[in-house]
C-alpha cells in the first residue's frame, strides 16, 4: 500500500504542476495580449498625434496668405495714419473756424464792423491767438462785443488791446482791436505739461 499511496502523492502533484502551468500559461497570454493591446493604443494615439498635426499643418498652410495679407494691411495703414491724423485735425480745424465764423456773423453787435480778423500761433505748445479789429460808433458797442465774444465756446481769454478815436468820412468812431486764443488749437504735448504743473 505505500506503493499505492505514492502514486496518489504523484498525482496530485502532477495535477498541481499543471495547474500552475495553466496559470502561468494563462498570466503570460494575459500578459500578451495587454502588452498587444498597449501596443495598438500607442499606435492609435500616435497616428491621432499624426492626423492632428497634419492637420494643423495645413490649418497653418490655408491661414499663411491671410497671415500676409494681415501684414501688409498693417504696413499700409502704418503708412496712412499720420496722412489720416492730419486730415481729422484740418477738417476738426475747419470746423472750428467754421462755427466761429458764423458765431461772428450773428454775435456782431449792429453798431459795430470787423474791418480784419488775424491768427497767430508763436508758440506750438500754446493756443492760436486771434486778433479781431474792427470800428464801431462808440465804446459800448466794444463792450457789448467782448462780452459776446467772451461767450463763444471757441474762444477763450478774450482781452481788449485798445480802443482809440479814428474819423471816417466825418464821422466820429472808435477804433478797437480784440484778443482771443482758439481753444483746442494747442498741441496735446503742451495740454499735459499744463496740467502737470
């Protein structure tokens, strides 16, 4: 009988051997076939890596002429900003002459003639200073003008240089120069330095 039971000895052992042949045979296609599949992921998401770049690669090929057509867009309105600059401020210019003009032609007073109006900018940091000449019948039309004048949004500093007798054609009138500076006709550059001091 030992005989017997060295034989069931062998054979549980044989069963155990193959068993675990089984299960290494089992962990080592697990093993493969994840190591497979890994495989194909990388692979896959390598040709996506692929694909994608290719892709904006010719997003970058297609924007290359608007790229260009940007650049050159931008070269050329750097070209025409300070033409551009320089229109604004001639039409904002004749504008302003223009409303000033016309507040002259209805704030006259009706016993009162501008005879010459003159502009003078010395100093580019400083406001264009206007000259208005004229005659009127006596010292209260003068008056009545300054104070006219003194209520134009354009003007500012509105000053009398003088008044003074003149005869015309044997009539007594008064001669009489007024000052005023053109607002908004002093560069900016000298708008800050004021402000700052």
């Amino acid at each position: 009988m030992p005989f017997v039971n060295l034989i069931h000895e062998q054979r549980v052992a044989a069963e155990r051997a193959d068993r675990k042949s089984k299960l290494y045979f089992l962990a080592f296609v697990a093993v493969m076939i994840s190591s497979v599949g890994g495989a194909a992921s990388i692979q896959f998401a390598s040709k996506g890596v692929h694909d994608e770049e290719a892709s904006l690669q010719a997003q970058i090929e297609r924007a290359k002429p608007l790229i260009a057509q940007t650049q050159a867009n931008q070269l050329e309105k750097g070209k025409l900003t300070p033409r551009l600059s320089t229109l604004q401020s001639a039409q904002g210019d004749t504008q302003r002459w223009n409303r000033v003009l016309d507040y002259l032609t209805t704030q006259t007073p009706p016993q009162a003639w501008l005879t010459n109006i003159r502009c003078v900018q010395a100093d580019p940091k400083k406001a264009v200073t206007v000259t208005f000449s004229g005659v009127a019948l006596s010292q209260v039309p003068v008056g009545e003008y300054i104070l006219r004048l003194q209520n134009s949004a354009d003007l500012a500093n509105v000053n009398l240089s003088y008044t003074q007798e003149k005869l015309i054609q044997q009539t007594k009138t008064t001669e009489f120069q007024v000052t005023a500076e053109l607002n908004g006709t002093a560069t900016k550059k000298g708008l800050e330095e004021e402000k700052q001091s």
